[in-house]
C-alpha cells in the first residue's frame, strides 16, 4: 500500500514516542523526519530499479556551436542511459542510428588516430584543450568524461554546424522529483512502501534517539533480500547500463 510522506511520518513519529502532528511541518522533529524520508527514499533508488522511470529522453544543446559542436549536455534529472541514438538525416526525413559507447581513453585514441576525411578543430569542453574531430559524417561513438556532457567523435557539416538536441534520442532512467509536502506520495512501486518505512525508521531512530532499532533494521533486510529476489515485474532480460552518476 502507498503513503503519503505525512502518513510516513506520523508512523515514525509514533514508533518513536515522539509529538503527533497533523502535518510535517508542525515540529522541528517532523520536518526532521520528513528530510530523514527523503535521503532514505533517494538512498533506496541507487539500488533498486523501478521499470516505469525509464523513459524516451533527449539532451540539451552544449550553447556553442564553435567550439563544442560535437557535444551535447545530459540534464540533471537522469540517472543513466541505456542507449543514444541519433538523427543522421533531416529533421522532416528522420533516420536514426545508434550510437555507440566507448571508454573516454578509447574514444580519444579513436578520435587523434582518425585524420581521415575533413577535419575541424574543437575544444575540450572544460579544458579548452584543442584538438580535431572529422566534420564530414554523423556521430558513431560517444563518451563522457564528468557524467554530464556527452562527447560525440564526429559530426555532418553538411546538415548542421553542430549536433543538434532536436536529433539526439535516449532511453534512460529519469530521477524523480521530491516535493515536501503532506499529499506527497514518493514515486515508487507499492511493494517498495514497507521497505522505504523500516529503513526511514531505523535511521530516525539511530540519528534523532541514539538508539538501534533492531525491529526496524530486520525488516529492512527482510525487503530487501525480498525486492532482490523479485526486482521487476518483467523478469525477461534486464536491461544493462553503460552510463551512471555517482
């Protein structure tokens, strides 16, 4: 069964003998446990995947189309890819192709190895370092050295001066968002709910009692071991990542 955050609340509020409250703001101890509820939520989705999340992304432009015209910029809210693809035509005639992932020092070998075709100069988009990429083709490879910007080998010169958001396709995990508020329900699967309460529970007790609570942390094992065992609803292939944010 779902809660919302003030029902979450008020049942760790009462596990812990604290003051009831109508709302999460009330007591400086309910907001407390409300803050404690959401670095529990978040903690929780670094480690349990939830299908409904992955979504049909896109990037956003780099803003200069002088020096990184071959890199685009992955929003805040994404946690990883699961694939790129690309627009390598217009927009009204779209073919997309997929782009593949490379390791950044492979990518860079790649990229200084291939003087074929026609070359432009470019620069590191934090470094200003220069260096040449072929302007002459769409975009084969990309890499990432920060897990924010998106480096692509190469791009076609003859369609755009630079790789275009409009043109780029992702599939990835999208990060939801937090709002602090009595109504809110964290976006989770409902058999996530138990978990989410036992571990928000076991770490109120321990930061605002200085006290374990060994109920709670059994419980906390017991679902997760459980969610493990049944992560999806779908247990066909699991999809496998190459892009993450630490």
């Amino acid at each position: 069964m779902k809660m919302t955050l003030l029902e979450i609340v008020q049942n760790i509020l009462s596990a812990m003998d604290a003051e009831e409250v109508n709302s999460i703001g009330d007591t400086i101890e309910s907001q407390q446990v409300a803050d404690e509820v959401k670095t529990t939520y978040y903690a929780n989705l670094s480690n349990f995947e939830v299908p409904s999340r992955f979504q049909i992304i896109s990037l956003d432009a780099s803003g200069d189309s002088t020096d990184h015209p071959n890199v685009l910029v992955c929003p805040d809210n994404i946690d990883h890819f699961e694939w790129i693809r690309y627009n390598t035509n217009t927009v009204a005639s779209p073919s997309y192709a997929d782009i593949a992932y490379m390791e950044p020092d492979d990518f860079l070998k790649f990229v200084l190895n291939d003087t074929g075709g026609t070359q432009v100069t470019v620069k590191d988009i934090t470094t200003d370092v220069p260096y040449q990429i072929r302007n002459d083709k769409a975009p084969e490879y990309w890499t990432t050295f920060d897990d924010e910007n998106i480096i692509f080998d190469s791009y076609n010169a003859t369609l755009d001066t630079g790789l275009q958001a409009s043109k780029v396709m992702a599939y990835g995990e999208v990060l939801p968002s937090w709002t602090a508020s009595d109504t809110f329900t964290p976006d989770l699967l409902a058999k996530y709910f138990p978990l989410l309460l036992s571990e928000a529970k076991a770490s109120c007790f321990v930061n605002y009692k200085g006290v374990s609570n060994a109920k709670e942390e059994m419980r906390a094992r017991q679902q997760r071991s459980r969610l493990q065992n049944h992560r999806r609803r779908y247990n066909g292939a699991r999809i496998n990542s190459n892009f993450g944010r630490s």
